[in-house]
C-alpha cells in the first residue's frame, strides 16, 4: 500500500493529519498515532492526560507498506 492511501482510509475512520503529516484520533482514555517514515509506519500511542508521552505499540516489528492492507474495513498487517 501507499501512505496516500492508508491516509485516506484513516480519515475515513475519525482520523486528522496534524501539521506533521501524522494522522490521530482521540479516544476516550488515549491517543492514536500512525506516524508516515519512508518505508514503514509507526503506530503510537499515549495516555488521554497531561505530561504523558508516546509509546511505540509495535516496538518488536516495523510494519512496512508492502505488509499492509485494508479487509473489511479494518488496517491489517501480515509480516
């Protein structure tokens, strides 16, 4: 997949681009980031309160774009 077209189908979902050319969306008890590098895509995520900082949710593996697709309506890697 290209980050043109996961960035769509983010957007269809709730997300915003930030000035970053990250995508997020609030929840109520956290924050979700996809953060776009050249080759892979970097989930984050950080507690819904002040001074707490983003985590990598898939510290283990990188999630290139050749390993991502959209099914049934849902972002689904396969490594």
């Amino acid at each position: 997949m290209k980050p043109k077209d996961i960035k769509e189908f983010l957007i269809t979902l709730g997300y915003t681009q930030d000035r970053f050319g990250h995508m997020k969306k609030e929840f109520p008890n956290k924050i979700r980031r996809y953060k776009f590098q050249k080759i892979s895509l970097r989930v984050e995520v950080k507690a819904n309160r002040p001074n707490s900082t983003w985590h990598n949710e898939n510290y283990n593996h990188p999630i290139y774009y050749k390993d991502l697709e959209i099914h049934e309506g849902k972002l689904k890697f396969h490594n």
